[in-house]
C-alpha cells in the first residue's frame, strides 16, 4: 500500500502541475526559435507501439548544430530514421538548395550519410553533414524551458520534462510528459561540458528490460573515448556474480532537439524491488513518522565512542527494526562532510555515506557504524580478530561477495576503488547479520585509461596489485593481508577467470561495432580526437582506443593469473 499510495499522490500532483501550465508538452512546431537567421531540422513520425490506434505517430525533431572546430552544420540523426517518415523544416525560406537539388519546406528527407551544400535564394551557402548513427535507442527529451541552461547550472536543479524512448526497431516503446531531469554525478558534472543526468518518472516502469523503476540515468562516459569501460566492467562483475550489479544499454540522447552524445542509459543505484531486494528503511522511517516531512527535521554532527564523526537526522521516530535495509557507499570526507545528509567517519578516517536511508536517525547511523567500526577493527587486526568481541572478520562480512568484488577491482584497476564509488548493503538481522559486498558503480577510470594516476601509482600499467596494495582505512587493503582471504581469491580467480576474460574480449568487438557510428557522432558533437579532423581517422583512433582497452585488460587478466598461481 504505501508505494500505491505514494504513486497516486505523485500523479495527482504532477497532473495538477500539468493543468496550471506548469508542466508543458514541447510542441515539434517550436523546436526552433523565429528570431533565427536560419534555422533547420528533420521531423521523423515515430509510432507508438503501445497506442490504441495502430496508426498514431508522435513527430520527433532534430535540429542542425553548427559545429565551430569546422564550421559546419551537422545533423546526427537516430539509425531507426532511415525507414521512417521523415521530412525537412526550416524557417525563413520557402525552400533550398541541396547540392542545386531543390528541397521544399516539408519535403521528405531521404538524404543519406554525408557532406552536402545548402544554398538559399539570398545567396547563403552552408555546409552541411548527415550522420546517421547505430542500431541502438534513442532518448528524447524536451524540458519545460526549451533549454538546458537552469538544470546545468546548479547539480541539484531538476526541470520538468517530456521524455521518450524509441527502440532500435523505430518504435515509440515509452513517452511520457511526468519525468523530471537533474544532473548527476561529481567529477563529471564539475569537469565536463558533457554532462550525466538523473531522470525520474511518475511511475515505476520497465525500460529496456531492466526491472520496473522510477530514477533512471544517463551516464556520458566523458572520461573514456572508447564509452565501453563502464559496459565492460559491469559485463564482468555480472560474469563473477557481484550481487545487484546493475543493466546498462546504449543510448543516443537528444535534448530539446539537440543531439548531446552517446549514452549508457542505466538502472539507479538504490533498494528497490528490482535493484538491491532488501529492506526499504527509508520507507519504514517515512511510516514511522507519518505527518512529519523528516527533510526538514534538524540534523545532527558528532564524535561518537572511536569514531571521528556522525552524522545524520534527530527527532526521529524509529521503526521497531533498523537491524537492515542500509546501503552505504566509501567516499571523500568533504562530499561526505559538505554534500551528504548521513553517514559517519571511522576511527581509521574511513568516511561512509549512508545512502539509504538518506535520511537517517541517530540510532540507524549508531547501528551501520558501530557494525562497520566493529569489522575496521578485525580486519586490520594482525589475526582477523576484533580485540574487544572476539569475533573474526568474516563474522561481520559476506565473504563470497567481498571477495569477488575486490577480485573485480583488482582486475579493471579501478582509479576510485579506494576512494569513492564502493557500495556495500546490509539486510534486516533475519536475513543476514552480514553485510554484503555491491553493486558495482562507476568504471569509466578503469582498464587503462591512459595517463591516470593515483597517489604516483600509474594505472595504465597492466601490472602489479592496486586495489589492495596501500590504504589506511582501504578495506581491500586489510582484508588482503589475511591468508584466508587471499586463498579464496586465488581459488575463484583461477577457476573462473579465464572464460570471464575470454567472452569479455569477444564482447568488447561486438560492443565497438554496434557502437562505432555513434561514437562517431559523439566524437564530432563533442570534439573527442581533436587532433583527427577527418572521419576516417577519427574511426582508426576509435579502433586504437578499444584495441588498447582489449590489450589491457589481457595483460591484466594474465599478470593476475600469474600472481595468482597459474
């Protein structure tokens, strides 16, 4: 009942929203400005495979965008475009010129890949090169401004928005006005112009075979040239059986009109049916204290026993159990200290988020870090034993899991592994007393990418430990000192390796072909390859790219081979 009922509520208010004008469906009429000089686009009819009427089509616009690096126009349009209706709109003139072809305002557009020459009847001449790219879906949202300008400027700012999925097939396979879009993301969304977002629908609904859910994301892959080091390591961890590893799929992204990159379209990172099946806290909290809006209760920040630092939520009401349905993640202490709402710091200086539930009460941050203090303790202790419980360090883990996570960061040689991005959840005591090693998150530093370095270790070398090799709060770090640990590790390595790495590599070479004409897209809208201007060389560093991520990840599955017993 409480999620039907928090559907309802959600729906009534964003319909409410629709009716006072608040929200707006972006007409395919307005996409472009009338104060333009000049301004052109290609309107695709795209049908509904859920519509009543078989016939209904909803038109889809992409606009030109001039590109200064080259000064040309370019449209980069959707693969599933090609067998579709669709018909050119410009503004200003009645019609033009295509290479002295004579092209009508709302004449079909059937011009195939490449460069062409615009002319009009006042003597402008454009350049213009048509893109189309691979056989993946498209996502095409219009928000509530027209424009990008207010959710890029602050991270936390969302929009209301109109948001689309049409599959490889050139159907409409979802379409809804209720979605609102925010950005993400923390060295993506500070250092980058390509930026990742967060949408959230009215509604659960299943997208892309993924599990129903409401919070999906975009991730832009702006870090990694070849957009497949998430798609392989997550591919992986899936392969070695990391509990709750996220669905990713390929995506070609279109904002207000505007192509803006290939994309990994991805399920959230959060409890949930269909995501981490474990208890919802934050759901119980919320049923505990009914009446009180608990995000606007007064926070709280304190030592507590060994630990630097506490922090979560007073005023609380707790649920008769908070033994579980706690999600925490390893993270910087000034994102935790200045962006997060609870969590705490160890007595090793390890900082903890506790992302769900976000909000939480003194007594649930008091049970999720005494448990965490509790195996810091035993851990890195010389013998695995907690000097004042006397329990061992498996007592407080779930050993396969943690094992095979570390096996997996060990293996990608992840940048963030001892530093952010580590997820870790905890059921109710009635399941388990233990907490558990997953989902995975955030690879796009990972498998060689050239020039990254972390503490003057270099992580392109596809030698020597990482993950485990330093730290005094890395818990890689001090679970790999214990010879039972590392036997396990070397037994699962050794027996399941192997035929991961293999179908890994063979993957990689399908995942660059059905990606390549997006990519290429993708290069030109975002400038990636700058020194290659033309696109045949900018494919041939594309292929250098992924060959030198396939060669990585190789050597690296070999010298682990090697340090691991073969």
């Amino acid at each position: 009942m409480p999620g039907r009922t928090k559907r309802i509520a959600k729906l009534f208010i964003l319909c409410a929203l629709f009716a006072l004008g608040i929200i707006a469906v972006v007409q395919v009429q307005k996409y472009y400005s009338s104060k333009e000089v000049f301004h052109l686009a290609v309107v695709c009819n795209v049908k509904n495979e859920n519509a009543k009427n078989a016939a209904e089509s909803e038109p889809f616009a992409v606009n030109w965008w001039y590109c200064e690096a080259d000064e040309q126009y370019y449209l980069f349009l959707p693969e599933s475009f090609k067998n579709l209706q669709s018909s050119w709109d410009f503004n200003k003139y009645q019609d033009i010129k295509l290479d002295e072809k004579k092209i009508a305002n709302g004449d079909t557009f059937d011009t195939a890949d490449g460069s062409y020459t615009i002319k009009t009847d006042d003597g402008l001449s454009y350049t213009l090169v048509v893109m189309y790219s691979s056989s993946i879906p498209a996502v095409f949202m219009e928000t509530k401004s027209g424009n990008m300008e207010y959710v890029h400027a602050v991270k936390g700012n969302e929009e209301s928005a109109r948001f689309s999925l049409i599959d490889t097939e050139g159907m409409v396979h979802y379409s809804t006005n209720f979605v609102t879009i925010k950005c993400r993301g923390n060295s993506t969304y500070t250092q980058a112009d390509k930026k990742s977002y967060l949408v959230e629908l009215a509604d659960s609904v299943d997208l892309l075979e993924m599990g129903s859910a409401e919070k999906w994301l975009l991730i832009s892959n702006v870090f990694d040239d070849t957009a497949l080091r998430n798609k392989v390591s997550y591919d992986i961890a899936e392969q070695f059986q990391v509990p709750c590893t996220a669905q990713l799929a390929f995506v070609d992204l279109y904002l207000n009109g505007q192509y803006a990159g290939n994309y990994l379209f991805a399920e959230k990172v959060e409890v949930g049916e269909n995501r981490i099946p474990i208890t919802d806290l934050e759901a119980a909290n919320k049923a505990a204290n009914k009446g009180v809006d608990i995000r606007h209760l007064e926070g709280f920040s304190k030592e507590y026993g060994a630990l630097s630092l506490i922090k979560g939520i007073s005023q609380m009401e707790d649920p008769d159990d908070i033994s579980g349905g706690y999600l925490i993640e390893i993270e910087t202490d000034f994102r935790l200290i200045e962006d997060e709402i609870s969590g705490f710091i160890t007595s090793r200086q390890q900082p903890i988020v506790i992302k769900s539930p976000a909000y939480a009460s003194e007594n649930e941050v008091k049970y999720i870090a005494d448990l965490y203090q509790k195996l810091e303790d035993a851990v890195f202790s010389e013998d695995g034993t907690n000097p004042d419980t006397g329990e061992l360090y498996t007592d407080y883990i779930d050993m396969d899991s943690y094992v095979r996570r570390y096996i997996l960061e060990e293996l990608v040689k992840n940048a963030d592994t001892i530093y952010t991005s580590q997820f870790f959840y905890k059921p109710v005591d009635d399941e388990s007393t233990k907490l558990f090693a997953g989902p995975v998150w955030d690879y796009d530093k990972a498998l060689g990418v050239e020039g990254m370095v972390a503490d003057t270790y270099d992580l392109n070398d596809p030698g020597g430990l990482y993950a485990s090799a330093f730290g005094d709060c890395n818990i890689y770090h001090g679970l790999y000192q214990h010879l039972d640990f590392q036997e396990y590790v070397k037994e699962v390595y050794q027996k399941e390796a192997p035929d991961i790495i293999k179908k890994a590599l063979e993957k990689i070479e399908v995942w660059k072909e059905l990606n390549k004409n997006s990519m290429m897209m993708n290069a030109y809208r975002w400038n990636v390859y700058p020194d290659y201007p033309d696109k045949t060389d900018k494919e041939a560093n594309y292929e250098q790219s992924v060959e030198a991520l396939k060669s990585f990840l190789e050597q690296r599955s070999n010298y682990l081979l090697w340090e691991w017993g073969q």
